[in-house]
C-alpha cells in the first residue's frame, strides 16, 4: 500500500509546489509590474502642502536680499551654474536713446536651429518694430563640443546679428536648466534695465501685439480689449464731472468714447486670486496619471499682483489719474509677475516614462504650480528674486519645474492666461486676434507666414 501511494503522493506534491511557484512567479511579477508603474512609490510620497521644503531647506529671502545688494549673504549659494560665456555681447542693453527697454525676449535655441532663428529675427523679433517701444531679442545656446563647422557657423551669425549668447555646457534636453538659468545670469548681470522679460523656444508662434498688451494689463487679458458688453441700465459714460460709481461690484466708464469697459470689483484680492484659483482649476492639464486633489490657496499670503486699491481711486480721483490707472493701465514698477500657462499636476513615477522622477529625486505627490517651459514673462523683480533663489535651489533636471519650484521658494505665485498655448492651436487666420503664444511652429516658413498674415489683420 505504502509503496503503491509514494508516487502518487510524490506527483502530487510535485504538481502542487508547481502550482505554488506558479502564483509565487505571478505574485512577483505582479509586484514588478506594480512597481515599475510607481505604485509603491506613490505610497511614500509625501503630501504636497504648505510645509512643502525643497533644499536649500530654510528661508532664503534674507540671502536673496542680501545679493540682490551685493551684500555677504549669511549661507552661501548651494547650486550656482558657473559655465562661461563663450559668444557675448555685453553692449546688447546698452543703448544711448534708451535707459530702459520695455521688453527683453530670451529665446532658448539649439546651434543647429539657424533658419528658426533667422525666422524669428524677420517677425516677433523684430526689434525695431515699434520705435516707442524699445525691444531686444537674445538667442541662448549651449554647444555642441565636437562640431568645429557647427560652432564656426554661429559665430559668423554671431558677429554679423550680434545677439546670440552661447554659454559651454552641452546642448541637451536634460541640460535645459542651465540654459535657462544662464539666461537669467546673463540677464542680471548685462541687461537689468527692462521693465519685462520674455523667455520663448524658438518653435513658437508670438504675438507682440499681444504680448504688449497682456503685460500693460494682465488679470484682465484679453476681455479688456473686447467690445462692450450689454450691460442695461447701468450702461453710461463719464464726464469730467462725474464721480466714479463708488459701487463694488461694477465699475463702468468710457474710454475714447468708444469702448466700454467693465471692471468687477476693482483691486479687490479676493477677486484676483479667485479668477486665479478658477482659471488653474478649469485649465490644468492632466499630465498625470490619477486624478489631482484640489491644492489649499486659502493660506497664499502673497497676492504678487498689486493693483489700485478701490479706496484710493476715490478719495483722490481725478479723472487723468483715473485713466492712466485703469484704461491706460500700467503695473507698477515693483510688480513680481511669472506669467505663462500654468499647470498643477504630480510627479511620474512609471519608470518607462521620459519625465521619470524618483522619490529621493522629490518625494512630493504634487509639483508646485508651475509654468510650462515653451513661453513665459517675467517682470523684472520677479526675474531677480528668482535668479538669486535659484542659488538656494538644489538642480532640478527639468526647466519648468525648477522655475516653479524656484517661485515657490520665492513666494512668487504662477499667473495663469489660457492664451499662451501649450499645444499648438489650429490655425485659421479669425482665431488668432488674442492668441499670446502657440507652441507648434518649429517651421520657419509656417511661422513667417502665420505671423504676417495675423500682423496684416492687426494682431501680431
Ligand atoms: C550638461 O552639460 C554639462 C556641462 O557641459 C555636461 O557635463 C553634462 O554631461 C550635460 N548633461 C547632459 C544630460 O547632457
Ligand atoms: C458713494 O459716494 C457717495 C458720495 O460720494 C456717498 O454719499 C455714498 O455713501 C457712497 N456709497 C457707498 C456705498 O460708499
Ligand atoms: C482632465 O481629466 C478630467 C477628468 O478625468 C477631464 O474631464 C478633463 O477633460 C481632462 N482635461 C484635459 C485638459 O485633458
Ligand atoms: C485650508 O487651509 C486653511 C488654513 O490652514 C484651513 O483653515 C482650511 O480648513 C483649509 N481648507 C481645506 C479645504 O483644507
Ligand atoms: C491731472 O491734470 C491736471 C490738469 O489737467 C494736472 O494739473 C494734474 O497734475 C494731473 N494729475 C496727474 C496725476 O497727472
């Protein structure tokens, strides 16, 4: 009997540890495939909120402040990107008709991109567009180390436009950090005096009209240029005599005698950070894998767009001040505007992905609000508060999120507009009047031909 079972049995347990190791080869490969699509990862993530820290792990205003007036900080920068300036031209923002430019565009190219380039200086680069409005255009590059003929090309295009900056770290996508940042530095160090500055890829349609528009009046870009809207009774004009409607909600008046112009409650925080709030929670894109919690803005201390408080219009109105502030609106000086296409959204943790980001690379589950890199303004406080923060920022392989990490350092809260496009917006020649910016135009012929059909209809 014994003898007779022993196979059985031992067949039986063979086929049994067989299964076993079946589910255990399941189980693991279960586990694998969990893992490589970031599974475990996201169980330890840390909560993105308001004790979010990323190294330098401290305050760093006091240093920030203490650079920004060439005073001896108390910690010294952690991450200064110290590449040299190859090509330069350090008399670009030095001009005897101008003490300050009204806007600086940065544009982020690769060596090889010489017809884009050329594209770019033949429309929205044009710097003597308008001669009330004084422009520069700068091409940022890096290099490509073994290529002689290359880099001989650039420096007879150098020389002959006199407005690439080329800086000696290797041109890559990963790379795309220093180049920015080195824009910064060039910025601070040889151009200080613009009131804006614009950073852009060079595959990217602008609009300069609009970009001068948005900069003179940004929360209220574009309605502030659209026809009038009914507004029934309350609908009238102001005469010089007339007192400003003191109500809180509207604000009506006319501005050369056409337009009317609709301001709801005028330079109240709320609202701006509202229409903020709004705007990111209808338009963040989903570059996520799982749905994303709503953030808490009710502790945003800082507002960094400061306007006209309602109290001030009245009890010192005039009817030019009026005007100057609301219809020929103009931010003040000492605005700290970090304006593009913002996006909340959470780290990718499947491992195949090109933006693959590990928990000790950032634990956070959300990144802070940040600006998509194509095209993005700065005005100038905000450009040198963010430079001198990124000495205290530990490097970060993507641009845009280390700019957003940088503002959140800063407290400089991303200003979303829906009109610079992240992805390239269809073209028909009626859809582009409030367009800012389209990605999508790495053809150069495209791009001139886009642009100066919309200059034509008056909106580029
Ligand atoms: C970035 O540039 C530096 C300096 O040239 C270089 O050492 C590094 O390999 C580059 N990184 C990438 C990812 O290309
Ligand atoms: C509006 O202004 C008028 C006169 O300037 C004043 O009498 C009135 O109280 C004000 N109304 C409000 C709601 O502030
Ligand atoms: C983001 O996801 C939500 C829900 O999954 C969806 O309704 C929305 O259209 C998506 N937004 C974009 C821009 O893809
Ligand atoms: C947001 O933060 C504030 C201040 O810490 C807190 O009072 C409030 O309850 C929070 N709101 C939510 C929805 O978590
Ligand atoms: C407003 O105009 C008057 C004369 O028209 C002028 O005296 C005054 O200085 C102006 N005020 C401002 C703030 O420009």
């Amino acid at each position: 009997m014994y003898c007779l079972l022993r196979p059985c049995f031992q067949t039986g347990l063979r086929l049994t540890s067989k299964i076993r190791l079946t589910y255990v080869c399941i189980f693991i490969g279960l586990i694998a495939l969990l893992d490589f699509f970031g599974a475990f990862t996201h169980l330890f993530e840390i909560t993105y909120d308001s004790n979010f820290v990323y190294p330098y792990e401290g305050d760093v205003h006091d240093f920030v402040n203490a650079l920004r007036h060439n005073e001896e900080p108390a910690v010294e920068p952690i991450n200064e990107y110290k590449y040299t300036f190859l090509l330069n031209n350090q008399q670009k923002c030095v001009d005897t008709a101008y003490s300050t430019f009204r806007l600086i565009y940065v544009v982020k190219s690769s060596i090889e991109n010489f017809e884009r380039r050329s594209a770019i200086r033949n429309s929205w680069g044009f710097e003597k567009r308008f001669f009330d409005v004084p422009l520069r255009t700068i091409f940022m590059l890096g290099v490509h180390p073994y290529d002689d003929e290359l880099q001989a090309k650039v420096k007879i295009e150098a020389a002959k436009y006199r407005d690439i900056i080329q800086a000696d770290f290797i041109d890559s996508y990963y790379n795309n950090t220093i180049k920015t940042i080195m824009g910064f530095k060039w910025l601070v160090k040889y151009c200080p005096n613009s009131k804006f500055y614009m950073f852009v890829d060079d595959d990217i349609y602008v609009s300069v009209k609009n970009v001068l528009r948005f900069i003179r009046n940004p929360v209220n870009y574009p309605d502030y240029l659209k026809e009038p809207k009914k507004i029934g009774a309350h609908k009238r004009e102001i005469k010089d005599s007339d007192k400003m409607d003191n109500d809180t909600t509207t604000q009506i008046s006319t501005f050369d005698k056409k337009s009317l112009f609709v301001y709801e409650k005028l330079g109240k925080k709320e609202y701006l950070v509202d229409q903020i709030i709004h705007k990111l929670k209808q338009n963040s894109y989903n570059r996520t894998l799982h749905t994303i919690p709503p953030i808490n803005y009710s502790k945003q201390n800082s507002v960094n767009l400061k306007f006209p408080q309602k109290e001030n219009i009245d009890s010192t109105f005039t009817m030019n001040r009026t005007k100057r502030q609301i219809f020929d609106f103009e931010l003040p000086d000492d605005v700290r505007l970090f304006a593009g296409f913002v996006f909340v959204s959470s780290p990718h943790r499947h491992k195949s992905s090109k933006w693959y980001i590990s928990l000790s690379e950032y634990p956070y589950h959300l990144w802070p609000p940040y600006i998509t890199a194509g095209a993005y303004i700065l005005s100038k406080e905000a450009l040198l508060d963010m430079y001198y923060t990124s000495l205290y920022t530990k490097h970060f392989k993507f641009d845009d999120i280390f700019l957003g990490i940088v503002a959140k350092k800063a407290d400089i809260e991303p200003f979303h507009c829906e009109e610079f496009h992240f992805h390239k917006k269809d073209y028909t020649r009626f859809n582009y009047k409030y367009v800012i910016t389209s990605h999508g135009y790495g053809n150069p012929n495209e791009l001139l031909y886009v642009w100066n059909e919309q200059k034509a209809f008056g909106n580029a």
